[in-house]
C-alpha cells in the first residue's frame, strides 16, 4: 500500500455498545458489592449456622457473578477497540474485509479498489426505519464506493448472511455492499474522508444527501465492454460536458446527436463520433443514428417523446434525461411509462459555476443550483448504475461549509 496521503477510517463504538458496557459495569460493581458484603458479614458478626450457609451461597454467586461480569466487560471493552476498516491513498480504497476472521493473514483480510474502478462515491444518512431494521436506534451515515462493474469484487472470499442482510436492506448487490461503510452520525471519520476524496482524488464526484440516494435492487453489470452511450442535445452547454466526460471515461467514443453540421468540428475535438439527424425526421430515422447504442441521454429541450420510440425501435434499453423546469412532470412521466431502464435528474437551476465535485442528491434534496460540471458527472457515473433506476433524483449543489 502507499504510504503517503494515506487517511484511515476506523471503527468507533456504537450506542448500543457502549450501553451494553455500561450495563456489564454496574452489574459487575453490583455483584462485586454482594460478595464483598457477604464476606465481610461473616467476619465481623456471629452469624447463626443456617444464615452462614445463604450468607455463603449468595456471596458465592456473587463472586461468580462478578467474574462473569468483569469477563463481559473485558470483551466488550475489546470490541469497542478502533479498528482500521478502510484506507484511502493514492493508489486506491484499500477495504479490510477480514474484521472478525481469527487468526487471519493481513494480506488475506484486505481488498484494494482502484481509483479507476470507481465510479462515484455516496456519502449520505440512512433514515431510522433503515437503521432500525439494520439493528440501530440512531441515524447511520454510509460512505459507499459504487463500482463502473460491481463484478469487480466478486473474487473477494468474504461473503455471508451479514453481508446479504445489508443488500437487502442498502438495496445494494453483495459486491456492492462490500463497498459500503456504516457508521453512526456524528461519531465517524466520514467528513473527513469526503474532503480528503474533494482534496486528493477530485476526479471522483463525491455525492452526498440526506436520503440514500438509490432505491431500486441493483443487478450485475451485464453490459458489454464496447457499450457506446448517446447524447441528444450534445453541443449544449451540458451536453458538451456529458460528451467531454463520456469521452474521457468510456473505452468507446461516445456518439453526439446533432442536426447542424457546423457543430460537428466542435464535438470531434471533445472526443465524440458525431451522427447528423433531426428529431423531426421522426423515430425511424433517429433509431437508425443510435445503432451500437446501449444507452441514450437526452439532454434537448424538446420532449423526449421521439428519442423513447426510436431507443425502443433501435434496442437501446437504458435511458437518462434532465427535464426541463416547465414541462418536467410530463417529461418524467413519459419516461416512466416508457418501458426502458429510464432515470432522471431534476436540478432546481444550472450554473456555470466551476465543479466542486460534490452534490446534494436524493427524492427529498431542498432545492438550488448546480454547477453544469457536476451534472454531468453525476450523469455519466449513473449510466451504469442500476441501483439508479425508475427514480426522478433531485439533486442540487453541495452546501456551503459551515
């Protein structure tokens, strides 16, 4: 592992822990008291044969009872010890996966994901009706390292009902859950890891909100290597991004959609194979220019209404779109009943404002704007996540510090 600019993130002792601890150590004084008071009774008074006989059983039992106390509190004292379960540095997120495993080798225990594995970075609080059921009566933070390819990880040799419970409940796969940190809010290294991710890997969009951000039972990504992604409206001002990202992200080049042949110089020099079609030519004509397509983003002002016939005409199943302000809710609508993989992102106001790096995302985010920059990384991380899928997604800037 690289030794420089590393940050470690270690465990910390839950409520519920350090109650249980609590409760071992008055019990352990309690039991202590009635063993000490029952020897101390026997020496000092006369105390008739029958009375020395309870008098002996109950400071026994007390004795004992403060030996197991004084064990369990031992133990619990052990499992509340900072572990180190992750290391962030330059050359990736090194997870340690082997906490709990006895006499484990160190090399076994560790999973290293590089940063070029990573798609996106979620740092957001799960509500109490998750964390009650995950256990938890308090608010849990997680960090979660979402993968381009959660296949990725399936050679990693821990897997368990443990790890099942928590897709269940995260509605992430297991290789994803295994990319996931939980902690209680307020007692975690997790701000501290977001601005280490804004500071050392700003290449990383880093999203944050107040609800988990993805609902749906993500799936393996199945998608072939070659997969080429489509943009509609690609010489925007948004769209120009999403090309740019697509461009420096993808393996394929991605294909700009344009009906102005004086746009084409432009998106070439970004990167992208440009195909000339007008939406007014109607489906057939535009599923014709989205062949060898596995997705397509619409990013034009008009409605989406041709760009779904022709994915379905063309067999493109995966659909992405930024609705417009006015006619959002007919947009969505039409996307939903649409029969694609379809989501979309509903920014308040867009601006041209440099990135940050990190957005406010989720089905209850307050409204505000978002640079153009950001969006469109969020766009380009979600293209493969089918975590994202059949959700509208608020998402707006990342507040301001303090």
């Amino acid at each position: 592992m690289s030794d420089h600019a590393v940050l470690e993130l270690r465990t910390h002792p839950s409520s519920g822990l350090r109650w249980l601890t609590g409760l071992a150590v008055a019990f352990t004084a309690f039991m202590t008291l009635i063993a000490v008071g029952c020897v101390l009774g026997l020496l000092t008074q006369d105390v008739p044969g029958i009375d020395a006989f309870a008098a002996t059983v109950v400071g026994a039992v007390g004795a004992y009872g403060a030996v197991v106390g004084a064990r369990t509190t031992r133990g619990l004292r052990e499992a509340a010890e900072p572990e180190v379960v992750a290391r962030l540095d330059a050359d990736g997120v090194h997870l340690h996966e082997g906490l709990g495993v006895a006499d484990l080798p160190d090399h076994l225990g560790w999973t290293t994901v590089p940063w070029g594995w990573v798609s996106a970075v979620t740092h957001t609080t799960l509500d109490l009706r998750s964390t009650k059921t995950l256990g938890n009566d308090v608010p849990l933070e997680v960090l979660r390292f979402s993968l381009a390819d959660d296949r990725l990880l399936d050679a990693t040799p821990f897997d368990g009902p443990h790890l099942t419970q928590a897709a269940r409940i995260l509605a992430l796969t297991p290789a994803q859950a295994r990319t996931v940190l939980v902690g209680e809010v307020g007692a975690t290294d997790f701000p501290g890891a977001v601005e280490w991710l804004r500071v050392r890997q700003p290449q990383v969009p880093v999203l944050s909100g107040t609800s988990l951000p993805w609902s749906n039972p993500a799936v393996p990504d199945a998608w072939p290597d070659s997969a080429r992604v489509a943009v509609v409206g690609a010489h925007g001002r948004l769209g120009r991004l999403v090309v740019e990202v697509l461009a420096r992200r993808d393996k394929t080049p991605p294909v700009a959609l344009v009906r102005n042949e004086a746009h084409r110089a432009d998106l070439e020099r970004l990167g992208a194979e440009v195909r000339m079609v007008d939406l007014d030519q109607g489906a057939r004509v535009l599923a014709t220019a989205l062949r060898g397509c596995a997705a397509v983003v619409h990013l034009a002002p008009t409605s989406p209404a041709v760009v779904v016939e022709a994915a379905r005409h063309a067999g493109v199943e995966r659909f992405l779109l930024v609705p417009g302000v006015w006619n959002g809710d007919e947009q969505v609508a039409l996307a939903a009943s649409s029969g694609l993989s379809w989501t979309a992102f509903r920014p308040t106001l867009l601006t041209d404002d440099p990135p940050t790096g990190e957005v406010a995302l989720g089905l209850d985010v307050e409204p505000g704007a978002v640079p153009r920059a950001d969006l469109a990384e969020v766009l380009v991380a979600a293209i493969r996540d089918e975590d994202s899928v059949g959700a509208a997604w608020q998402i707006a800037g990342a507040p301001s510090p303090g």
